[in-house]
C-alpha cells in the first residue's frame, strides 16, 4: 500500500469487509438533548427516529468497549489509528539504582496491561477503612475507550547511572541541534517517555498519572502535554486540521509495507530489544497564531503547498490527488519548492517517510496574553535520521518557520511489544 | 420533576420515546482500526459485525450534526446536557467608547449564530490571493458538535466606562471574600465572558478564538480554562467522576420546574434584559491531588458523603437513594453532617439549589512539579447568593478544604436568549 491510500468510501468498504475487523465510534459518553431541545440534521434525524436509542447505547457501549491488544509484536500506539486525545510525558528517573529501575518498569508493564483492558490498576475501594486507594479512581467504569500506552527510552537512560550502555540502540544519541528551535529545557529531554492516547481524555490523564503515582518515589514528571485534537489522519480516518486551519496528514504512512520501510526498528538497532521497536521524535511547537491569522490566503496556500478549504495539491483538485511537483502555472511550479509539502515529500528525500501522529495543543496563554497553542509533533520511524533530515531541510527552507516554533523536543527508543502476559519491558536489561 | 432524576433505563426510555427528542452520540471523529487489531467487547462485536459501516458513518453523522437552537428565551448550554468539552474565557475590554462596546456584542452575537450552526465566521479560503481569511478554518467541515456559546458581563461592565451603570442588575457585584480562597488576579474577574462546549474540543476552541480574534482591537482574553472531562450530570446522562475519583453531579437541578425555581432569573433582577437569563459563577479550584491521593478510602468516602465506587450516600446502597442524614449507624450519622453531601444539600439549605455544570480540567505541571489540575466548577442560579450562602457553608467546614484551593473566581450576568435572527447581546444598552 502506498502512502497515497484515500478515506474515501471505496476503501472503507474494503476495510469494513475483512474478517477481524470492527469499526467504532468515536469519544465521549452518552449526550441526550432534552425534549424538543436538540437538533440532528437532515436525513440522519429521519433514519435516526426508528431507533435513537439503540443507536446510542450500542455506540456509547462501543465507544467504551474498543480495545487494542497490549501484547504482540509492536507496542500499539503507533500503528493505531490515531485516537482522539494525547497526554504525553516525559519522566526523570530519581531511582539510583538498577534495580529501583527494574520495578518500575515492571510496575508499569502490568499496570499498562490492566489500564489498556480497562481494569483499575488495584483496588478503587479498599475493603478496609483505613486502605489507601491504589487506582485514584476518576476513570472507573470508563471503559477502555480505544486506550493505547506507549513507552520509551530517553538517550540518557543508558548513561552510567544504571549499568545500561550495552544495551544502548546504535547510534542512539539526543537529536542534534537545528535550525529554527527555541528549545526550553522544561520541555525537553527525558529518562523515560509514555504517550498515552485514548478517545476519552480523562482516560488517557488517568493513565499517565497512575502510572506516575505507583513509581513516585523513583521517577518525577519533567514535561508533560495535552493533545486536545488530532492533528494526524491514520489509515481510514477523515484528515484532520491543525490549529492553523490547513489538513494534516493526507499523504501519511500507511499499510503493512510502509510500515515495515519506515518505522519498525529492526537489526540494525544492534538491539534485540529494539525489534519490532520504533523511534518516538517529539517536538512541542508553538504556533504564532495571530501573526499566522494575518496572513493572505494566497499566501498561506503557497507556504504549505494545498489548497485551504480542500486540502488539495496546488497541482490538483482534490485532497488525495498525489502532488505533482513538475506541474507549472503561468510559468511558475504550481507548488513552489520551498513549500511546506514540497520539503517533505518522499518524491524530493530519496524516498525517505515518517509517521505522524500528532495532536493539536493549546496551554491558554502565554506571559503575554498571546494564545498559547501549537501542534504536539510525534513522529515514528525506523531510525531518528529521518526525522532529523527531514526537518533540518524544513528549519533552513521552510516558510512555515516565520509562524512557528520549535520549544520542546525529545527522542525515545520505544522496544518493540510485549510477547505475553508476565513478560515486561527491559527484563533483558536485569538478566 | 425533582433533582433526584436517575439515569435509568427507564428514564433513558421515556425520554427517547418522547415525540421530537433525539439521541445522539458523544465526541470524536471516526476511529477505524486497522485490521484484526481493534478488539470490541462481546455481545456488542456480535451485534456490530452485521453492518458496522452503516453503524459508525450514521453516528459520526450524529455527532457532527448535533446542534441546539442559538434562538430563545434562554442562552444555549444552561440547560442543555453538559457537552464532553469546555473552554471557559474571560475577556476584558480595551474599548473605551460605548460604539465599540456595542459592535462587540453585535459582530459576537451574530458569530455565535454561525459557528452554533456548524459555520464559519467568514471565508476561510477568500477568492482572491490577497485576501486574508476571516475565519481561521480549524472547524471548518467539522459540523456542530453540540456546540454552544454563553455569553455574559461582568460587574465591572456597569461601571463609568461605558454609562451602563443603570442597567446592572440589582444587588450584580463581585464575589465577596470567602473562607478557602487563594485566588490568583490572573484567574479572577473580567467584563465578558464566553463558556464554548462542544462534543469536539477543537470546536470549541476555535469558536472562542475567532471571537477573540474578530474583536482583538476591543477586547482582551484575560484568563482562560479548558475543561477535558465533564464533572457534573445533566439529565439523562452517566454521572460522570471528578479528579478525586468521585462522581458528582448525581443529585443535579433537572426538570423545568427546578430551573424555573432555581436557575432563571426574572423580575427580582430589576433589568428587563436578564428576564431568562442566569447568573454564572466560575470557580477554577485546585486539587491538591497528591495530597488526596493518600487519604485512606473511608476518609474519602466520609468527607464526600458517598461511596467511591457506585457513588451511592454513605445511608444507602445505589447511586441515585436519596440521602437519609438522619441515618445512624453505630450511634453516630451514616453521613456526617460535614460532609460535603450534607453541607450543600437542599434539605439542609432551606431549598436552595444551584446548577452545577463543571469540567475537570489539567494544566499539566506546576511550578514544583505537581500535578497542577482540578474542577472548573460552572454554576448557574437565579441569584449570586445562592452560590454564595452556600460555599460560606463549604469554606468554613467542608473537610475537603484540606484538598483543594479556590485559585480563579468570576461572576458574570448571563443575559435572556435573543429571540431572533437581527436581534443581538446588549442592545437594549445602546437604545
């Protein structure tokens, strides 16, 4: 499957009809309108009057239900579709030892096992009036709601502290410094990473915080991001937009061979941990949103290289056209090479992709008063290279630069999947 | 109907059976999984795997077309079911002249008409190159997603700056000093303010921001607050748990004769304008959730009054018994008088009631490192007083204090609905 592969109805047909597969819904719980009060439009409030009520309760049992295996080959999280909200953080390691590291990892791998099925890592509601509750409670009959959690290794594990520079993947170091950042330290870096997403956010929240709350006394949160909207589209997902009003994610990776190209980890990681494993890059950017809302649409159309509305290729008609890059307008290249999509594309980087599966972000305002919001980038791929060639060629050349930028970054070794239950990440690490 | 409104099956059947009453579905676009590795919970799957397809696009359709009427003699999203998302948004004026307080309102009034029915402000992708788009296309194509938009004014709106003094409602002044508070100017008080819900956060975040945006020579956003998981009940809906793990919301005001009662204001307001309308208090309290989160389970469960579990009153055995705090066990009350149940109960507060309609919200860290996040807590009522007589109770008893900060306090008059297309906010100040 190319990176080319269209929502259109065609292909969710195809994907609706094989064996296996079930489609969901999407977040949120059960909203009823009061009587008379609510409006559903058209021919859908028609079809809808048969049975409003079934209809509710199977997508709210649906919505609550969806599940993504926890063991297998490859963590879920990155070939998942894109669920609807993000908390992603980044931890320090306050343990000192090698062991204190073993527990929490284990800790985590069970507690990730229970929280992704929709169990309550320990008792809610101890029996005994004086237990102190283990789960803090506030996603207790939430369901699963499509819960993936996704971990990985900062650079910096595999310092001396903890005995792990063998098992360091090749060539695995912080990203180099590029051009267009304004890194700030509060946003950077880290011993240990999850990305937890899920359809419902206070899900996702509790997750991370329980699994902060159970390792208290050995790691400490350094940063720490809520996506509020997917910036991403995943395979059989409408594209989303990112805060500046333009689609994101049309040409993304997609299907089993791209996967396979682009962003599984493999041998060459010189890590048998790392098989099956992936390469998290994080990159927290802030958007100069009023500048960017000043900017003529011919203008903004021009720097990303698509159309606003439709999310075309300047050179085409319709968002899933394949840009043509050799396409002139009045003698000019309809979409200019130091456009956004023309940077990026694999045509122009020697065949080079990334995963994107990022998510809108805004944190109200900033010292200033000016919105303080941006796109949480996380990208996946096979080695971090892709990602830094990619971007060092966006930081020297991209027009996006003059309305963004880069405040927070980070890049994790996320180990491949869990084989079974029992098992638990770097278990190889304490043989 | 009473406050006691469960949220059965049986009421849930009633009130679908009811003639132009429709259901609809919760937040989120389409989530497809890829194949074989989404997994739904039984019964459900079976049900499911007859025609799944139809199944998701009918609700994706509901969701993105659920909108409430922007016309009538309520504002939307007082008595409308409390939306999945919150971006609650005090601005304060930078006009100086009544002209351009009154285009505010008016530009305001009729966006909100637009963007509750599913459209944009203005072009988001104008004809011509030059053009600079009007409205700045996140939501567009997202549908209406349940969105609505509340408007109201601040005291500080009838002071000398614009001659509205004789058009302040009786006895409308801040917030007096309260017993529990540490507010922060930086999360306190404000001319105007907009509560945004919506089943889709990026709807509701970009209705805000385009307000801010078509009025940033007049107005300035002076604290903002986004709620990611609702925290109290509306009728017909799961109660949903705040961060402390407890549900909230179970004994609601529901029911047109408890609104009418408790929540619309009338002709005590002594303003023909505020004949429909509300009064708003927004509370932004922190959690002190680390703290919390070592409270052994029957202290948490004697402070609040319920079980953590099923939320059931500490006097009996389901979510929705109303509470007996004449109950004894063992000689002293099932419910003690200082729980939070027994202070602001009806029973106990000669029949006041107050509206809550709260979102939990997460700002990620604070400044040492804790989890910096807690209630917005969204009340409506027909008079200030009524929030205030009862959290004098709460500040100066409710053993919860120990857990939580008032940080950020606002009141604000929600004026009437408009009663139709031409009409606008504030209008009858500009005669």
């Amino acid at each position: 499957m190319s990176d080319e592969q269209p929502a259109d109805s065609l292909s969710r047909r195809r994907f609706f009809g094989g064996a296996g597969s079930v489609a969901v819904a999407g977040a949120g719980g059960l909203i009823a309108g009061t009587g008379g009060a609510a409006v559903v439009g058209g021919a859908l409030a028609d079809e809808q009057a048969t049975d409003p009520a079934t209809d509710v309760e199977r997508l709210q049992a649906t919505s609550a239900t969806l599940s993504y295996p926890y063991y297998g080959a490859h963590q879920s999280g990155i070939d998942t579709p894109p669920q609807d909200h993000l908390v992603f953080t980044a931890f320090d390691l306050s343990a000192t030892t090698a062991t204190e590291l073993q527990l929490v990892l284990a800790k985590w791998s069970a507690a990730m096992a229970q929280m992704t099925a929709g169990r309550p890592v320990g008792k809610v509601e101890p029996t005994r009036e004086h237990g102190i509750p283990v789960d803090t409670g506030e996603a207790f009959d939430m369901g699963t709601q499509g819960l993936t959690l996704t971990l990985g290794y900062g650079p910096s594990l595999f310092d001396d502290r903890f005995g792990l520079a063998k098992f360091k993947p090749k060539d695995f170091a912080d990203l180099p410094a590029m051009a267009g950042e304004a890194l700030d330290p509060a946003y950077t870096g880290g011993d240990l990473c999850i990305q937890a997403c899920a359809n419902d956010p206070q899900v996702a929240y509790h997750a991370v915080r329980n699994l902060a709350r159970m390792a208290r006394t050995s790691v400490k949160t350094r940063w720490t991001v809520l996506g509020f909207g997917r910036a991403s589209a995943g395979p059989h997902q409408k594209t989303p937009r990112n805060l500046m009003g333009f689609k994101d994610g049309t040409r993304n990776v997609s299907g089993e061979a791209d996967f396979a190209e682009h962003v599984w980890a493999g041998d060459e990681a010189q890590q048998p941990w790392m098989n099956g494993g992936s390469y998290l890059v994080a990159r927290k950017i802030h958007m100069l949103i009023e500048t960017w809302d000043e900017d003529p649409i011919g203008d903004q159309q021009s720097i990303f290289g698509r159309t606003k509305q439709e999310g075309a290729p300047l050179s085409g008609q319709s968002e899933h056209d394949v840009p043509d890059f050799h396409a002139a307008v009045a003698g000019k290249p309809a979409i200019a090479p130091d456009s956004h999509i023309a940077l990026v594309a694999h045509e122009n980087n020697a065949g080079t992709k990334i995963l994107r599966r990022g998510y809108n972000f805004t944190d109200g305002l900033d010292s200033v008063g000016r919105l303080d919001a941006g796109l949480m980038f996380i990208s996946f791929q096979k080695n971090p290279e892709q990602f830094v060639s990619l971007q060092r060629k966006l930081g020297s050349s991209d027009r996006l630069n003059e309305y963004i930028r880069h405040v927070g970054s980070g890049v994790f070794a996320v180990p491949g999947g869990l084989p079974e239950s029992g098992s638990y990440y770097g278990k190889e690490f304490f043989a």
